[in-house]
C-alpha cells in the first residue's frame, strides 16, 4: 500500500503564469487541453493568470506541459534572473557558462566576463533559478542571485578578494624577485641558456611556494573547467608554469649539472598573471562608475508629512501620496510633484541638462536631483522602484549586461582558443625536440607558447567598451536599451523625425482667428466647445485660448480622422477641420495659403444649415519650434545623415515648417496610423532608418525603424519605450547617442584588433624561440590590462552640445 509520504514524493507541483487569456472559455480550454496529458492534474485560475499543475513522476515532463499551452494558442511568459558569477578567468570560462545554460529547456543566457554576471531569460516550471545555479556550480564556478539589495555586499566581497590577492602577490613577488636575477644572463646574448646565480636548492625552496600556494588558483580553476568539460586559461598557466618547474624539480633533485633549470620562468609567469589580474580587476571596477555614481545620489531619509508632523524616515518607507519637504541645498529623495513653493533644480545627472531647471507648483521633479536656494513641499508620485532613477538604473545594468553582435567572433573563438594553443604548444615542444635535439629548449618553447596565449582580452574587448559607453551615456540623460542597439546607431544613414512635440514643442497655440460669417469671440466659443470632445494637440490649443469662458455642452461628438470633428453645440450643427474637408466651400484661398506657408495649420469651422455647409470662421494655430532644432538637425546632417520629417500637416504648412528648421526632406499629410509604412518606405532601398518619437503615440512607427529614439522620458515606464531613450527633450540628444554608438564601436574594434595581433604575432613569435616564458607571461597579463584601459578612456567622452 502507498504511503501518504510515497505519494507526495512521487507528484511534481508546477505553478506557470500563463498569457492570452481573455475569457473563462479560455481558461476552461487550458484545462481541458492539460488534464488530457497522462498523470496531469490542472486548475486554471482566469484572474491570477496562473496554472497550478500536479505531474505524476515520469510521466509527463514540464517542457511537454508548456508546449502543450503553445498549442493550444496560450503562452507562459518567461521570466528573467541574474546571477552574480565566481570564478571566471578568461573568455573561454563566460563562453563555457553560456553555453551550459543555453543547453538547458527554455533557457537563453548571455554571460558578461567583464561585469561578472549572467541574465538568463527562462520559461518558468521547465527551469529555475535553483536549477541554473546548480548547472553553474557543475561547471565549476560558484553563482549567487544577484539584486539591488545585494550591490554592497558584492562590493564589499570583492574588496575582500581584492585585498587578499594583492597580499598574496607581494608575498610571490619578494620570492620571485632574486629568481630574476637569473635573467641577467639571458642578456649575454642566449636566450635559452643561463648561469646559475642562486644555488639550485634555493631556487627550489623559492619557486615551491608560489607554484603550489600562489599558484593554486590555476590549478583549481583549470581541474574546473577540464571537469566542467571546457579548458580556460587557468588550464594554459597551469600546464606552462608546471612544465617548467617540474623539469627544473628534475634536474635539480638528479643533480644534473649539464641541464638549466627555469624555476625563474615557473615563478615570475605566476606572479605576473597574478599583477596582471589585479590591475584588470581595478580598472574593471572603474568601468561602473557612472551606474555607481547614479546609485549614490539618492537620500537615505525623507522630512515626511505624518498627522500634522514633520518626521524623517527611510526612503524605502515613503508611498505614493506622501507629502515631502526638501529644503535648500538637499537632494529629492523620491519623484514627485510640486504642491507648494518654487525653486530651482539641477537635473544634470538625470538629463545631463547642466543648467538648473525652475520649479514650482504642478511641477515634476525627480529623485536624486538637487534643490537649489528654495524650500519645495512636493507630493510623492514615484517612489522605490518606481522612480525614474531606479529605471535608468534598472536599464542601465541591463544594457551593461547584453552582448553585442560584434562580440560572436570573440565568442566563437573562445571556445576552440585553449585546445588549440595546447595543440600548436605540443607541435612546437615535438618540432624543436625533433630537428634541434635539446629537451630543455624544446621545453622552453613551448611553455612560452602556453602562457603567451590568453583568451582574456578576446572576451573583455566588447563588454568593458559598452559598459563605459552605456554608463557615459547615462550620465547624459541617454539610455540605451541593449549592446545591440548601441552597435546599430553608429550604422544610421536616416532619420525620420515626428513633428509635433520632436521637432516643436508639443505646446501650440492659436495666433489667428479669421471671421467669415460670425465674429471672432462667438466662433472661438463654439470651436472651443466643440473640441470638448477631442484629446488631438490641437483641440487643446483651442481651450487653452478659449480658458475662462463657460462653454455650453456639446452632443452627438464625433471624431473624424485625418479630417475633424462634428458635434451639436446649442443646438447648432457644427463641423471643425482641415480646409480640404470642406472643398465644397468657397473659402478664401488666398488668406489660407498665406496663414499656411507661415509654418501654421489652418482649422476651418463650419455649419450645416439647411443641408449645405456654411464656413463661420479660420483659425490658425502654430506649434513652435525648440530652440535648439535648427543646430541639432544641421549637427545631425553634417554627421553625414539625412534627417526626413513626417507629419500630418498639408504640402504648404509642413514645407513652411521644414525651411525653418532647416530640413530638406519631408513627408506631408501622414496620418497617425501611417508613420510606420512611412518607415518602411524609407528602409526599402537598403537605408538603416532611425525614427524619434515620443515614445507613446508613435508605437508602430518606433516598432518598424531599425533603431528607435524616444524623447522627453519623464518616468520609469517611458524609458522601456525604444530602444534609445533621451531623458530630455531634445534633438541634441540624437547627436549625442549617435556620437557615443560611434566612439564605443571604435574602442571596440580597437580592443579586437589589439586582442587579435596580440595572439597573432604573439603565438609564433613563442613557437619560433624567440620569447622567453617571463616575457611571454608580461606580455600575457598586460594583454588585458590594456584592453580595459583603452576601454577606459571612453570616460573622456562628452555630450557635444553647442
């Protein structure tokens, strides 16, 4: 008879999210379709959205269980996890991490040598974090669940680390020290062959300790990676540094006089790794500056409103509602808006708009940007997560994370680098051996093959590169989404523009109000109750004319797009559009094309009487320019792309519009819905298109272009809009992250090129006898540093503005 504790251990619970439910009948079908799978016990909840599922033991496997939601035309949406990796030497390691990981059902990761971190995408209920930590450690690496609340301990840990192998590299540095003496008489003029200085035993008793002590973090991270069923670079220095220092153990505990001993080689090759490594973890941790500054900014307390009192509390504690108080000099502790008071703040580390920006009642403000001379009572509107600086953050760190296309070659190099350096080191030691007869310096050889040879700078040559770039564009108020679309930007021949709130202000306004058959007053009253309706930009420039008037209400309200609006107002039936809707008019022709090539848009206001139409009055509304189109749009053009502007407006008023902001190119009479074949059409000649928009009502168009700019991000949610976010509304902003894909992308090739000639001359220089083990090990261990110094110097970059 079963047990109850037999029975338990023998059923396996599955709790999926489940996405595209609209109904019940859709839940009903979910069920039906998984109770049909033998051993399958479902319920489905509608409102939760989830799936609690009981699996008899080897009978259906989740991954079947999913595929079979698929089918029946449902999703489980995936989840991602970051994990914090230990225990990476080299390229050859984040790619045999990947590649273990992305083996596992529903699994897709990408794994950053530089930041020490894998983002994983997995289906839930086939995988979990548990099982992709246990596929890590497999592999022989340790991994941890990394979140924000785990920065500091990590930061703390690796100082920790980082001080423990600085003590240990002085320690093999003062007993590898008199083994170098032994090179001084390599410069007698051979290479291979050299007088012993120090007594043989001392040299022994010298190099024993930092082969075994200092030098056992090779031999434990290479047995990990040769188990895990991969070899890294811990593989290569153990191999060449054990090479050379159990030949000369050989010679010297035989007494052989007639051969060298290399206890010089063995030893200064590990400490050199060694300094090499901790001069690449301190320029790594430079790479994160700009996120790390971003992290600081943010107040620990608040001065909080509570029942007629004034209290600090933790920011972690403030809710949306809360009212606030930041005094002069203070930072905003959270995002909010102004309900009493005015002052000025500076945004420069959000936006990187360096002048301070005026504030006062029913403005926005933002966490961690900084109060000037005024006192601010704000009520919170963002708070935690929700924050537009935890959503730079957030994105930033994702961007940091993400691999770059140009990075698969490295990638793919990788993974083959180790067996075939071990392979051209065993032909070099079997070569040198054969034709030129001397054991030791076939030896010698192929030491300095094995420890020339490094993978690190491969793997480190795109990751440190966007790091640096995405964490400066940060600091600019750009926000790149991926690695991906930074590489992209620096490919784009064109660039379509929105017109309202891109190129202008978003803010228009009426200028002219023409009579026909009513007086001006009484046809701004009736349009302005007529655009009640409406949400379009123009139907608020209206209102905002038409503020303080009481406006009768308005019936019958229909909108009309690409057209206008009708409704009845007080009776009377009225229409409000584009002149070209009422062709059937007599409207005067000339006053219209005067008004439009102004740059203005013309709205005609019309009734219907007696079944014919009657124009009452023209209004003419304007959208002013931003100040800075005109030199962002000439800077876009001189970077050698060619800027198209789309809008709705007719031939006359958009041509108007693009001579004063200097564009050439532009598509006139483009509805909403027609931006992205818009798009299209511009991609179909093999262009890469870039499209900028606000992010919001230009969706599809954003969607269709290669690469998508959304301006004027004011919260954590907009920045997921595009692919590129400018924090601020400006063009210049395009400028700027078009610039600083271009900068990034030539550090990056930079960095391929050096890690590339470095193993390309450096492998047979080695081979050929031409490098001595100490050198090729120098030579080795600067490879990276100098990657990631180069990378670096991306920290010069700044937003071009003028």
């Amino acid at each position: 008879m079963t047990t109850i504790s037999e029975s338990i251990a023998s059923t396996h619970r599955l709790d999926l999210p489940l996405a595209g439910m609209t109904c019940a009948a859709c839940a009903a079908r979910i069920e039906k379709v998984l109770n049909r799978l033998p051993g399958v016990a479902a319920t489905v909840n509608l409102a939760s959205e989830r799936a609690r599922i009981e699996l008899a033991a080897g009978q259906t496997t989740p991954q079947q269980i999913v595929e079979s939601i698929e089918k029946a035309g449902f999703s489980v949406p995936q989840q991602s996890v970051e994990l914090a990796i230990e225990g990476m030497s080299c390229a050859a390691c984040s790619t045999r991490i990947e590649k273990v990981l992305s083996r596992l059902p529903g699994v897709d990761a990408a794994v950053n040598l530089a930041a020490e971190r894998a983002r994983i995408r997995y289906t839930p209920g086939v995988a979990d974090a548990a099982l992709l930590i246990a596929a890590v450690e497999k592999a022989g690496f340790k991994a941890r669940v990394a979140d924000d609340s785990s920065r500091d301990d990590e930061k703390a840990r690796k100082l920790a680390a980082y001080q423990a192998e600085l003590k240990r590299f002085w320690i093999s540095a003062a007993l590898t020290l008199p083994l170098l003496a032994q090179m001084a008489t390599m410069f007698s003029g051979d290479l291979h062959h050299h007088q012993d200085l120090l007594p043989r035993w001392l040299q022994l008793v010298l190099a024993t300790p930092v082969q075994f002590w200092i030098g056992w973090r090779f031999y434990d991270g290479g047995w990990k990676s040769l188990r895990g069923g991969g070899a890294n670079m811990d593989v290569l220095v153990a191999l060449g540094t054990s090479a050379a220092y159990f030949f000369s153990l050989f010679v010297t505990l035989g007494a052989i006089d007639g051969l060298p001993v290399y206890f010089e080689a063995s030893a200064a090759v590990i400490t050199l790794v060694l300094l090499g490594k901790l001069l690449e973890a301190r320029a790594k941790a430079k790479t994160t500056a700009a996120i790390e500054a971003l992290i600081r900014l943010q107040p620990k307390t608040a001065r909080v409103e509570r029942d007629g009192q004034l209290i600090e509390l933790p920011v972690g504690l403030l809710i949306p509602g809360d009212v606030f108080i930041v005094r002069p000099g203070e930072s905003l502790p959270v995002d909010g808006e102004v309900i009493d008071g005015a002052s000025s703040v500076n945004e420069a580390r959000l936006t990187g708009e360096s002048m301070p920006v005026a504030k006062a009642a029913g403005d926005r403000v933002f966490a961690a940007t900084a109060n000037g001379q005024g006192m601010l009572r704000c009520r919170a509107t963002g708070v935690g997560e929700h924050t537009l600086l935890a959503g730079i953050i957030r994105l930033v760190a994702q961007a940091q994370g993400s691999k770059a296309p140009v990075q698969r070659l490295a990638d793919r190099i990788s993974a083959i680098f180790v067996p075939v350096v071990c392979a051209i080191a065993l032909l070099t030691f079997a070569a040198w051996w054969w034709f030129g007869g001397v054991f030791s310096e076939a030896l010698v050889n192929a030491v300095a093959v094995l420890v020339i040879a490094c993978p690190c700078a491969l793997g480190l040559a795109t990751p440190t590169a966007i790091m640096v770039g995405t964490g400066q564009g940060a600091s600019a108020g750009i926000l790149v989404r991926n690695a991906e679309a930074l590489e992209h930007a620096e490919k784009i021949s064109v660039l379509a523009v929105d017109k309202t709130g891109t190129l202008t202000r978003g803010e228009p306004i009426v200028t002219d109000l023409v009579p026909l058959a009513l007086d001006a007053e009484a046809a701004l009253q009736l349009a302005a109750a007529l655009e009640q309706g409406s949400e379009h930009p123009l139907a608020r420039a209206i209102l905002l004319r038409a503020k303080g008037s009481m406006l009768p209400a308005v019936v019958d309200f229909r909108a009309l797009a690409g057209h206008g609006v009708e409704g009845t107002v007080d009776g009377r039936r009225l229409q409000l559009g584009a002149p070209d809707w009422f062709a059937e008019l007599a409207l005067p022709g000339d006053q219209i094309a005067s008004l439009q090539g102004d740059g203005k848009t013309v709205v005609v206001l019309a009734e219907s009487l007696a079944g014919r139409s009657v124009a009452l009055a023209l209004l003419a509304i304007a959208d002013p320019l931003r100040e800075s189109s005109r030199a962002a749009l000439a800077r876009l053009t001189a970077m050698g792309i060619r800027v198209v502007m789309l809008t709705g407006d007719n031939e006359r008023t958009a041509a108007a519009i693009a001579a004063q902001a200097g564009i050439a190119d532009f598509r006139a009479g483009i509805l909403p819905g027609d931006k992205a074949a818009a798009v299209n059409e511009l991609k179909s000649d093999g262009q890469v298109v870039a499209m900028v928009g606000d992010g919001i009502n230009d969706a599809p168009a954003l969607a269709a272009a290669d690469i998508s700019f959304a301006i004027g991000a004011g919260s954590d949610a907009a920045i997921e809009a595009a692919d590129m976010t400018l924090v601020r509304s400006d063009l210049h902003g395009v400028a700027d992250a078009i610039a600083l894909s271009r900068a990034t992308l030539a550090k990056i090739r930079q960095n391929l090129f050096f890690a590339f000639i470095y193993n390309v001359l450096g492998i047979p220089l080695a081979a050929a006898g031409m490098l001595n083990p100490v050198f090729a090990g120098a030579a080795m261990a600067m490879s990276s540093v100098s990657v990631v110094s180069n990378s670096l110097l991306l920290r010069r970059w700044r937003a071009g503005r003028h």
